[in-house]
C-alpha cells in the first residue's frame, strides 16, 4: 500500500481511542471501498443489459405485428376472392367497400350478367360452407396467416397471440358480413319489387305477415339462385 493510499484512507477510517490504525484495518477499509464500487458497476450493468432486452423485445414484437398485419390482409383478401366480393363489390378511394344491388335486380328478379352470376353463386356456395364451422374457419384463417407471415406460433409471446386472436376472429366476422351483406342487399331490393307488386301474397291480411312473407320469399328468390342457403 502506497503512503498516498494510506492516506486517503485515513480519512475514512473510524477513530480509535489508541490513536492508530493498522495496516490490517486500512486494508480492509480498502475493500469495502472496492466491494461499493464495483456494486455500484454491476447494477449499472444490469440496468443496461435489462434495457437493452426490453427494447430488442419490442423491436421483435413491432416485426411480428406487421408482418402479421401484412398476412392478415392477405388472407382476408384471398376470403374475399374465395366469396366472389371482390368481383361484385367496389372499394373507394378511403378503403371503404360497398356493393350496388339495385345494378343486379330488375323487374323484381335476379338479373347477374355472366360472370358475375358465378361469382356470386360459387362464392355464395364456398361462404356457406365455410362459416358453417365457425372453429374450423378460424383455424384455417390462423394456419394461413402464420404461413404468409413465415412465423410460428412458438416464436411469439403471449401478448402477441392474444392480439393476434382477436385481430383473426375481428376479420371473419368483418368477411362474413360483407358477403352476408351482399346478400342481404340483394333480398332488400326484391323486397322493394314484391311490395310494388304484392298479388301472390294476396290471402295475407295482417301488415306484419306480409311483411314476414315478403321477406321470407326475396330470401328464398336468393336461395334459389344460388342452390344453397344464404348465410344468417
């Protein structure tokens, strides 16, 4: 021990009612100081090596929420094709989609040009099918989605598979309506046909019943178009 660090350790040296202190003491002095110091360094670096984790984390976690944002919208549209609303409905400029029914009713009936008949007939028929499990349709949509994001479900965190989901389950409903919607448009125009020209339903009385058949008949119009049921 140099005379310089003796004396810097003086300092910090409690008295002694003898008046000295040993060499034994200075050094163990000099320890303690060393142990402080090098505490103070470890939490230092633990402090850094937490923060930095977390941030690698969320980076990962940021990666993941788009490329499986990416693969949602994908599946949702390849559903949308599957369903035939992408060949009978119109997206706008701010992404909203809508569907013009009074293009395809005339005269109270169905008027489809060609293509657009099998779209809506095969994609009416593939909708039914598919939402008649709805379990099995989320399956479905998962296992494409982890495929087209070219991720497993092992890689991600809790927290992302919970988001992950609800984000599935939000889409199905949001696919099932829009192709529920189109044929529920459809039914509503023939509605509006029937009640111009209600003489089939002429032994009906009651306002209500007429109301229930004439609805209960443009549904069955659909359903005989398409040679299934329609989606409720």
């Amino acid at each position: 021990m140099t005379r310089s660090e003796r004396e810097v350790l003086l300092k910090f040296a409690p008295s002694r009612s003898d008046g000295g202190v040993s060499t034994g003491d200075l050094q163990g002095l000099l320890l303690q100081v060393v142990f402080a110091l090098m505490m103070i360094f470890m939490i230092a670096y633990f402090i850094f090596v937490s923060t930095a984790k977390k941030e690698r984390a969320e980076q990962v976690m940021d990666l993941n929420r788009q490329k499986l944002v990416l693969a949602l919208e994908k599946t949702a549209e390849n559903r949308r094709i599957r369903y035939g609303l992408n060949a009978l409905m119109t997206q706008g400029v701010d992404g909203q989609r809508s569907f013009d029914a009074g293009e395809y009713v005339k005269g109270g009936a169905l008027d489809f040009p060609p293509a657009a008949k099998a779209a809506f007939v095969a994609g009416s028929a593939a909708a039914f099918a598919d939402y008649r499990d709805w379990e099995a349709l989320v399956g479905q949509w998962r296992r494409e989605v982890f495929a087209a994001a070219e991720l497993e479900a092992g890689s991600l965190s809790s927290a992302e598979i919970a988001w992950l989901e609800g984000e599935i389950l939000a889409r199905v409903e949001a696919v099932r309506l829009d192709a529920r919607g189109v044929q529920r448009a459809l039914a509503a125009k023939l509605q509006e046909a029937l009640i111009r020209d209600p003489g089939q339903f002429a032994g009906i009385d009651s306002p209500l019943s007429l109301a229930a058949a004439i609805k209960a008949r443009s549904l069955a119009i659909i359903g005989e178009t398409l040679g299934t049921e329609v989606l409720p």
